[in-house]
C-alpha cells in the first residue's frame, strides 16, 4: 500500500478502519509516514492517534502500565531500537541475550533544541514472579542533544539483558523523556563492569526527581537466560548464586529449618535480601561470626509511602531448644520503604557470636509491615553493651503488641563459635 494514495479512499475511514489498514497492509508503510502527513494532516493525525493506542494497550498487555510507570500521554510513540545485524526491538517480541549484548542504535523524532533522557530497565529482576530487585536498570543517559545519543550524559553504561537461569521471560523496556532543560544529575556514574547500585531502581521516581514529566517514546522486548548470561556475570562481577537467590522457597525453607513454628506461626513467602559484602545470605547459609560482624546489606519488595520493621533474632539461646529464646541481635521500627538508615533504632546491630560448643544456630532476618503507619514504640533503646537485655525476646509478641502484619519476608543463616565470639561477649557484657 502507498500511502500517498490513502486520502484517494480514506479519508471518512473510521479509527478501527485505519487501525485494519495498518495491521493487513504492514508497518512498513509507516515509514513515509511523513510524506503522508504533508498531504493530509487531518487522516495523519487520526493514524497517529491510533498507532499511539495500540502502543498503551500493549504497554498494558505486557503490564510494564502499571509496574514500571503510571500511564504514557496519547502522544506516545514507538521508539526504533535497533541492535547490530539488523535485529529490531518490537514491543513484546522475544529476543536472545546474544542478540541484544551491544548497545543498540535508538532513533526518535526529535526536537533539535531540547535535551531527552533515554532509559533501558528490567522489571522482572530476579524473576517476574518475585521482583525483589525491581528495577534493575541497564542503560541511562540524560541530557541528550536532539537525538544524538553518542552526545549524551551517560549516567549509567550499557548492560545487555541478563536473566537468570530458570527465572523465566523478564521484560526489557526502553523509556524517552524530553526534559524541560539541559540538567545537572547528581546520581553516581555507573560503568558496565559491575552490578552496584543498579537494582532497586525506579525509572518513575527518577522521572520526578528530576521533573521529566511523562514519558514520551519507549519500546520493550523480552528476554530469557541462554549461555551468554554467564559471560555477561563474569563481566559484572557477579556470583551466579547471588543473582539468583530470590528464586528460592523461602515458605518451605522456614519450615525445614524449623523457624516456623519455633518462632513464627506462619513463615513468610518472599525474600529478604542479605548481603555482608560479597557474602550472600540464602535460606541458611552459613557463616562464621566474624564474616557476619558488620551490619548486613538489607533489600526486600516494598510498597511507597509504607513504613516497615526489620528483626534480626536468634532463637537458639544457649543452643537450640534453649531456655533464653531469643536474643534480638537488630531491630528497627517506622523504616520508610527500604531505606533502614532513616528508621527507628531500638536495639542497635551485633552480629552472631553463639557460645562455645553450642552447635550451629540459627540468625532469622524477617520483615513486618505497620499498616497504622508511624509507631510509638515504648521499648528500651539497645546498645551494642546491652547483651543481658537482649535475652528472652519474642517477635511473635512484639507483632502482636504493635499489631503487625507478617512477617512478610524473611530469609535466615547459621553459624557457630569461632575465635572471636569471646571478645563480641565481653563487649555486650555477657
């Protein structure tokens, strides 16, 4: 079809009729678009209306409406992604991380003046079914002249698709903005040899820090593991067990390892994720005392605007079964999303330090959520002396008497005595 001959016999078409014109007489008519539009801006203007909406209805299929942003405009258009060997990004269309490893080349119509931002992020991170680290963003640049990417910001470099192994399809979704001007980010240049400080992204908040408004292009595809995955971790540094620890059973886990109904009533269903520098917690790993010593690095799937508390307690003191159950070793209240820095602090970090010859113990990490909002707690403030306090505590109780819900997350490891248990006692005083 030749798209100069449309106003011949179109222009009392109907939307849905156009909408059929598009999809039997194929979008590469599309591209003279332009030539079109300069014969008849009124039929243009319908045809562009039209395309924009199969564009909101697929970003809805695909559910990237509402999990990576709110809504798009009626404006919004299809952003050209094109990677090398002529392989063309279509929205929803399955792609292999090989295909998609180099930095693609990105066109839109652009305003030669104005400055865009572009982001590349994955929704799905580890897995669709429990995106612990949403988002984890592969590309962004800001402050790009005209449509001149090469020219950009680059704020964080390219990293192709990488999804784990059995994680299944995640979802890829390239994002345009057109700022209000050219801009000064204060955010921490990312290069791509390294995962850090790419997971737990918000492209949404991101758009608002900044003020970029809605989203005017973007695109999608989806991508599943294949053998260049592994390449792509070495790359970034990554352990393959780190990357994939949110995929296990935290439910049946708990129930193995007894914390449930030791503890808990009912164990939780998604994952905290703990990290004590490169050592990852995973459903009872274990650790000796002095690798767990600092305090841990803490993420778990959150709600905006919600306030959460966080335990760390061992419920095998002196040892397993033991009369002391529990030893609170970390707690913290009225913690806004995930930022535990910002929380309240009523019994400050120390790590295991179970006694000689007690055998392994086990360090539970659970997450209740305050659906009242900000709590007044009246418990004593705990410092890293405060070891004979520490003893007897029940979380079960605790959720029970600031009315809780949960746990909802939770994750836990084991560890035993080794020579420096004797000199975490004598700080708490015990």
């Amino acid at each position: 079809m030749d798209l100069v001959n449309i106003p011949k016999y179109c222009l009392s078409c109907s939307e849905k009729e156009l909408q059929n014109i598009i999809r039997y007489e194929g979008y590469s008519a599309i591209t003279r678009f332009s030539e079109f539009v300069r014969i008849t801006s009124v039929v243009g203007t319908r045809l562009l209306s039209s395309m924009a909406k199969t564009v909101q209805d697929q970003y809805k299929d695909y559910k990237v409406i509402p999990d990576v942003v709110e809504e798009v405009p009626t404006t919004f258009s299809i952003l050209n992604v094109t990677y090398p060997i002529d392989t063309k990004v279509e929205i929803g269309k399955e792609l292999a991380p090989t295909q998609v490893k180099d930095q693609p080349h990105v066109k839109w119509e652009a305003d030669a003046d104005a400055f865009y931002t572009l982001c590349m992020t994955d929704p799905d991170a580890p897995s669709r079914q429990n995106p612990t680290k949403r988002e984890w963003h592969h590309w962004l640049v800001g402050n790009i002249p005209g449509s001149k990417v090469c020219d950009g910001e680059t704020l964080s470099q390219y990293v192709g698709s990488g999804p784990p192994k059995d994680s299944g399809l995640h979802r890829y979704v390239f994002l345009l903005y057109k700022q209000p001007e050219k801009l000064t980010f204060d955010e921490k240049r990312l290069d791509n040899r390294s995962d850090a400080n790419r997971a737990h992204f918000s492209i949404r908040k991101f758009a608002e820090k900044y003020k970029l408004g809605d989203p005017i292009a973007g695109n999608m595809f989806q991508a599943k593991y294949d053998d260049y995955v592994d390449i792509l971790y070495k790359q970034l540094g990554i352990l393959l067990c780190a990357i994939s620890f949110s995929l296990g059973d935290v439910e049946s886990e708990f129930k193995k390892a007894k914390i449930e109904p030791d503890i808990i009533d009912k164990a939780p269903i998604e994952k905290i994720e703990v990290k004590y520098g490169k050592k990852v917690v995973d459903l009872g790993t274990e650790l000796t005392p002095t690798e767990a010593h600092e305090i841990p690095e803490i993420h778990y799937k959150h709600e905006g605007g919600v306030l959460y508390t966080l335990v760390m307690t061992d419920p095998d003191v002196p040892r397993r079964g033991g009369y002391n159950r529990e030893f609170r070793h970390w707690l913290v209240g009225n913690i806004p999303e995930e930022n535990i820095a910002k929380g309240e602090i009523l019994a400050e970090y120390v790590g295991p330090a179970p006694p000689k010859n007690t055998g392994k113990h086990r360090y539970v990490f659970l997450i209740y959520k305050q659906n009242q909002g900000a709590i007044t707690f009246d418990e004593r403030r705990l410092s890293t002396w405060d070891g004979s306090q520490r003893k007897r505590f029940s979380i079960k109780k605790f959720a029970e008497k600031y009315n809780l819900e949960g746990p909802i997350a939770g994750n836990f490891m084991v560890a035993e005595y080794d020579d420096n248990v004797p000199a975490y006692h004598k700080r708490l005083n015990l």
